[in-house]
C-alpha cells in the first residue's frame, strides 16, 4: 500500500461518514509542523513574510517579531503539537481562537495571537 491509497481509504471512510478527519500526502512544505513554520515566519532575519513587508516600506521591528516567538511559545504551541502544516484546517484555527478567547488573555493580547 503506498500513500494515494491511504488517502482513497481515508476518503472512503469520510464519505461514508465513518471518520471525520481530513487526510494529505505530507510532502512539500507543508511536511513541516505548523510549529515550526511559525517560528520561521516570525524570525526576524528568516521570514520571507518580514522581508517582504520591509522591502515594500511597511515597519516592522525586531521586537514585534520577538514578542510574536513569544506568544506562540506560551500560547498556540501546546495546542497544535506536532500537527503537520498541511494538516491545519479552518476548524483547528477556530477552534485555537475559542480557546483564546476564554482564557485570562486581555483584548489587545488575544488580538495580537
């Protein structure tokens, strides 16, 4: 079995609404664990995201980015793990935001997150 017929059989599954996940082949970039693209994506001297905003005039400060680590040290790693990029759905997000918004966190941090 190779994994084009793991992916037949988990949309088997789904459509006969025995399962209710998604499934992709974890290839690419988005192999990698969401985790770690967000600390990609917020080092300062790393992120193409970052780059690309300086290079079009936007501000944006080293401290921001920090302060970004940061939260995503203290607040979204324990709820994605090691969950694969490719494997974050809207639901997952939501679901990080209802989780957010029921905590001690004040507006403008929840915001921020």
């Amino acid at each position: 079995m190779d994994s084009d017929d793991a992916l037949r059989i988990v949309s088997a599954l789904k459509s006969m609404e025995l399962i209710d996940i998604s499934a992709v082949k974890n290839t690419g970039r988005g192999a990698v664990t969401f985790i770690k693209f967000l600390e990609s994506f917020w080092d300062y001297d790393k992120s193409e995201y970052i780059q690309e905003r300086l290079a079009h005039g936007y501000r944006f400060s080293r401290r921001y980015a920090k302060e970004c680590q940061k939260r995503l040290n203290t607040e979204v790693r324990s709820h994605f793990g090691d969950k694969k990029l490719n494997c974050i759905t809207t639901d997952d997000l939501k679901n990080l935001s209802k989780q957010l918004a029921a905590s001690v966190l004040s507006k403008t941090n929840f915001n921020m997150i």
